[in-house]
C-alpha cells in the first residue's frame, strides 16, 4: 500500500502546475489550506468513513461549508479527491503543494525560538541576516521558550542552528559524563 506522502505528492505537482500555468500560485494555495483544514475535522471524517453517507453528500457537504473560499477548480478537485477515496492525504496535498511553491518563489519559512522576546529591530536584523545565508525570502516566525534559558534554536527546513543555553549546557554534562 502506498505512503499517504506517495499519494499526494503527484496530486500537489498536478496542482502546482496548473496553478503555475494559470498564474495562480497564491490563490490555490490558500484553498488547499482551506481544504486541509476541512479535511482535518473530525465530525467530516467519521462522515466520510460512513457507509450510510454517499461520495456525493460529503462532496455537497465540503461545498457547502466552504462558501466562496473555492473557486470552480476547487470545488472540481473537492470532487476528485472525495471520489478517489483521498479526502485523507487534502493535509499532505497541501503541505507538499506549499512546498513546491516555496522552491519554485525562493521563499522559505523559518522560526527562531528566543528564552525571552526580542525587538522590532533585531527581529528585522535576524530575518536579514537568514536572507543573505539562505539565499531566499525568509518568512520568520518568532518564539518565546524560556527553557532555552538564553540564546536562539534557528529552524528552516532541514537546517537548524541550535545556539540555546539550554543546549550548550547539556553537551558540556555529556561530555563531562562520557
């Protein structure tokens, strides 16, 4: 049986390059986000699992409670997916559709994990700085962990830089251990 990860990524490409070809990166994604988060409920699910509920109502359903955040290829694809049996992996749909569109805008979306807030100023100076090493737009989410103690844990994608006390602490007793 396949990966739910296999399912969705040809899913995702198929959307990316429509969305690709019709100039519509943005708009497509935020109706998978959407779709993602429809999906994801928990009273849709057991619908959806139902015997009793026809491929049809769990499509009328989606639309329905969607409104005006699908467009008619949104509503077209709620359709396939419902139909295909993949209204399961709309989650992993999205997330390798943001992917893909990230690589293809040079965007990359990062968080910093700080033990205590830090200003306007400096925040501008960090995501300024990840510019520059990561060569992309850096779309930089802030945290507050005051387990860290002091210093910053750093995370775009597969890249971490780990700088918090915390850490540092916990090596040096390892290495004290060993």
């Amino acid at each position: 049986m396949p990966s739910q990860s296999n399912i969705a990524r040809p899913y995702a490409q198929a959307l990316f390059q429509l969305a690709l070809e019709e100039g519509r990166l943005a708009a497509w994604h935020d109706q998978l986000q959407w779709l993602a988060l429809v999906a994801d409920d928990p009273q849709l699910k057991e619908l959806a699992a139902s015997p009793n509920i026809s491929p049809a109502q769990v499509i009328g359903l989606i639309h329905e409670v969607s409104g005006d955040h699908l467009d008619r290829h949104g509503r077209n694809l709620v359709q396939l997916i419902v139909q295909n049996g993949r209204l399961s992996v709309l989650g992993e749909i999205a997330d390798a559709y943001t992917e893909l569109r990230a690589e293809a805008e040079k965007t990359i979306t990062a968080s910093m994990i700080t033990a205590t807030p830090i200003g306007e100023g400096q925040r501008q100076s960090f995501q300024s700085a990840l510019k520059n090493k990561l060569g992309r737009s850096v779309e930089l989410k802030f945290e507050v962990d005051e387990e860290l103690i002091g210093g910053a844990v750093i995370r775009a994608g597969d890249w971490v830089v780990d700088g918090s006390v915390k850490t540092q602490l916990d090596r040096l007793v390892g290495a004290i251990g060993s």
